[in-house]
C-alpha cells in the first residue's frame, strides 16, 4: 500500500521532525519566513518548502506583508492529532499507577528489612 503524500494529512506533514520544530516556534507568535529560517538553522527555501506543507494540511497561515511573507500557527488543524493521542492517555496513567505501585512496594520491603 503506498504511503499518503506529506501534504495529504496532518499526520503525514507532522512526522517530519524539522515541522514540528517549526510549528513549536510559531506557538511563540507570527514570523515571516527568514526569522524562521534563521532560528532554526535552515536555508530560507528549506524553511519555505516545509511552511508550504505545513499551510497545504491546514496547521499555518500567512499572509504579506510587504515584501515578506509572515506565517502564523493554526492550532485547530491539530485537533485530530490531539484527539488520537488523547486516546492513549488512560493507557499511560495505568502505567504509571502501575509504576508507582511498584516503587512503593519496594520503599515498604526496604524499610522491613
């Protein structure tokens, strides 16, 4: 089965580590692409191609302002992302009360000896 292209879905688009660092950057506020480029170590094209993928799946926005173009995050194209992981909380919080019971048992065994 051939994989889905990374600008046909939200989670195909974010798998890529360089766009999640992008999307991470713009939580802070707008910036136009050079003072993306630049925080994060890319060249201006890099940094274009992966605002382009991230504006095609709906998690940027941006506009021009002169002769730049400012990119803004668009948290609610996230919202399938958050409700998916949101699924497997119940299993991490078992875990971990599980986890903790486990320490708590051996503090109690230490003490008893």
């Amino acid at each position: 089965m051939a994989r889905a292209a990374t600008t046909s879905d939200v989670f195909n688009a974010i798998a890529e580590p360089r766009r999640r660092d992008i999307l991470t950057l713009l939580r802070s506020g707008d910036r136009p692409v050079s003072e993306v480029s630049e925080a994060l170590g890319m060249t201006q094209p890099g940094a274009s191609k992966h605002l382009r993928v991230l504006r095609e799946v709906g998690l940027v926005w941006d506009r021009r302002e002169g002769k730049q173009r400012v990119y803004g995050l668009d948290a609610t194209g996230l919202r399938a992302v958050h409700e998916w992981t949101g699924g497997f909380e119940q299993f991490w919080n078992e875990s971990f009360d599980r986890l903790d019971a486990y320490v708590q048992d051996l503090k109690a065994e230490r003490r008893q000896e």
